[in-house]
C-alpha cells in the first residue's frame, strides 16, 4: 500500500478526440465536461501533487486548476499519448513522488473506491506497477513505482505505459466503470 501524498496523479487530457469528431473531453456528461469528472475523482484522492496534461488553450484548464490541478500544456499532441505521459511523469519525478497514478481525461465513471483499491494494491518490491483491469485485460487507470519513470518517458505514440502493464499486479473493476468516451454512442 502507498499513502496517496508519495504519488503524483496523472490527468492525461491532450487528446485530439479525432474518432469523435469533435473534442470528447469537453462533451457534456451529466452537466459537466467528460474530463471534469475524471479530475474531479483524482483530486478526491487528496494526493500531494495533481498534474492535467492539456492541449494549448483548452478550456479545460482553468477548471482543472480549480480542483488543485497544475496544468502542463503539451505543445506536440499529435504524437500520441506518449508525449503527454512523459511529460506528467517528468513533473512527478521533479517533485520527487514515490509513485504516479495516470488517468485518462476520457474515462468519466472510474470510481473513487476503484482509485482508492489501486492504491491499497501497490507495493514498491512486489507491486510496483498496478492496473485496472478488465476481465484479463489490463488499462488505466494505472499507478507506476518511481523506478519505471526513466521507461514511461521514453514511450512512442499512442502505446504509453501499456508495455509495462504487460506484468502489472490487477484490481479488477466493474467494465462499465472502465469505459472510456471514443465516439458519441460512447456518451450512453
């Protein structure tokens, strides 16, 4: 188990939404943005250094700062997921974080006991990287041990962290939590 002030949360919210057809982090989900719900789940963590990675003028980004976020603005989100990664985890290791929590801004359901049971899931020596999973499949929200930091910057594209999910220790969540908003029928 980690304490949530040694970790860093991660919002990845620099997406170009390009099979949505127009920003997916801003559709409006029970009144509010899809990302807002996301972050506002993260910040319910109370984890000392919250981080949203945006694309330049989101409208995001004063709302996210709201919630105790800072916001790094990624100035090259066309190269994928991967640039916007290694730019949360530079800032999680400047600040010296024992761990690094990453969610994406485009999965809105992920509870606070599934973020919580993450947590109670990590170990330093015998789970250091710990995933959601769905069935057997293992996604983000993901949390990684100080020592993968050097590999998750180093990552190319769309792939992030999903290499090192490969052997990552489980906390299985209800499917429906773990959707994420790709295209409008997503929004049901």
């Amino acid at each position: 188990m980690i304490e949530a002030a040694e970790v860093a949360a991660i919002l990845l919210a620099a997406g170009r939404s390009e099979r949505f057809g127009s920003d997916k982090l801003l559709a409006p989900l029970a009144g509010e943005p899809v990302a807002l719900h996301a972050a506002k789940r993260l910040a319910g963590l109370d984890t000392r250094w919250r981080v949203a990675i945006c694309r330049e003028a989101s409208p995001l980004a004063e709302q996210f700062a709201a919630l105790g976020f800072d916001v790094l603005i990624n100035p090259h989100p066309a190269q994928g997921l991967s640039s916007s990664l290694a730019l949360g985890i530079a800032y999680a290791e400047a600040n010296g974080a024992r761990a690094a929590l990453v969610a994406l801004g485009d999965m809105p359901f992920v509870g606070p006991a599934h973020l919580s049971a993450l947590l109670a899931a990590f170990d330093a020596g015998k789970a250091p990287v710990v995933a959601s999973a769905k069935g057997d499949t293992a996604m983000p929200p993901a949390l990684f041990a100080r020592a993968y930091f050097g590999r998750l910057r180093e990552g190319e594209g769309d792939r992030g962290g999903r290499v090192l999910l490969a052997g990552a220790t489980l906390v299985a969540a209800d499917p429906d939590e773990l959707a994420d908003i790709d295209r409008p029928e997503d929004m049901r």
